[in-house]
C-alpha cells in the first residue's frame, strides 16, 4: 500500500489495455473464438506481470504488498466491467460474465501475491563453488 496511486493507475491500464484489444480482435470472438479467448488470456497475463513488476520496483516488496495489488487488480477489472458488460451496453447476465470473463480474473491475485511472497522472502545469493 505504499504506492497507492501508482497501484490505482496501474489496475486502470490492466483493464484498458486489454479491453481496448479485445475490441481489435473482436471478429474473432465469432470465427476463431478458442483463439480470441487464448489472445485475451496471454494479454491479460502479460500485463499483469508487466505491471506488477513495475509496481514493485518502486515500492515495499512483500506479500502484504501483493495480496493488496492483486486484490485491487480484481476489484478494478470487476468494477469496470459491470458497468460495460453487465450495467452497460452488453448487458450480459451475471453468470455468463463470470463463466466467461469474470473467473479469468482470478489470476491476478494469484500473480501479484506470488510475486509479493517471492520478492518479500530473498535468499541470500549462493556461492558458486
């Protein structure tokens, strides 16, 4: 919780960025929709990663640290996404969100806290005989 306007902004770009190319690769969700769903899981997955790193290079590095992240992450994807997929123009119903996007949002705490616990438990560099 260090940084939290960094971690607000982050989780912001962690929503965007996958939503904005998932509206680019949309006419596959129809014709290819394994691949769109493959696309959209590699994306996500690498901007987190992306992001948390960036995060943790400019605050305290530990699990606390991590849980927060992750559940801000989760939060702010959820929260955007209700009002675009459930609330907004979709006007999808909550169990088909969940079953379709929503769960796949479950991996960022997983990350953030793996990272927090790693980064938070260094072991000293071992001599090379």
């Amino acid at each position: 919780m260090s940084s939290i306007k960094n971690a607000l902004i982050y989780g912001f770009l962690l929503w965007l960025v996958p939503f904005i190319i998932s509206i680019a690769i949309f006419p596959f969700k129809t014709s290819e929709p394994f691949l769109f769903h493959s696309l959209m899981t590699v994306i996500s997955v690498a901007m987190v990663v992306i992001l948390s790193t960036l995060y943790f290079k400019k605050t305290e590095e530990s699990l606390k640290e991590g849980i927060f992240l992750g559940i801000l992450f989760l939060t702010i994807s959820l929260s955007f996404d209700y009002f675009v997929f459930i609330w907004g123009p979709i006007k999808m119903s909550v169990s088909s969100y969940i079953k379709e996007i929503g769960i796949s949002y479950l991996v960022y705490p997983i990350i953030t806290i793996g990272y927090g616990y790693l980064l938070g438990h260094k072991k000293p560099a071992s001599k090379v005989l």
